[in-house]
C-alpha cells in the first residue's frame, strides 16, 4: 500500500479519470454518449 501511494505521489495522480481520445486528454468524468462523440 505504502508503495502504491509513493508511485501515486511522483506521478502526480489525482484521482481524476484522464482518458486519452484522437490524441486528446480529457480529464474528468464523460459518459458513453460523449465517449462517441469525441470519436469522431
């Protein structure tokens, strides 16, 4: 646990969702709908 929280620290996780479509970081929560939409 201790190890997991060390790697979370250097990088720099802040427990938001990132999701990474066409090249694009979106951060933050979205929807299956939004999901398609980014996709095309």
């Amino acid at each position: 646990m201790a190890t997991s929280a060390r790697l979370a620290r250097e990088a720099q996780f802040s427990g938001t969702p990132m999701f990474i479509i066409n090249g694009k970081v979106h951060a933050g929560e979205i929807t299956e709908d939004e999901i398609k939409a980014l996709m095309k």
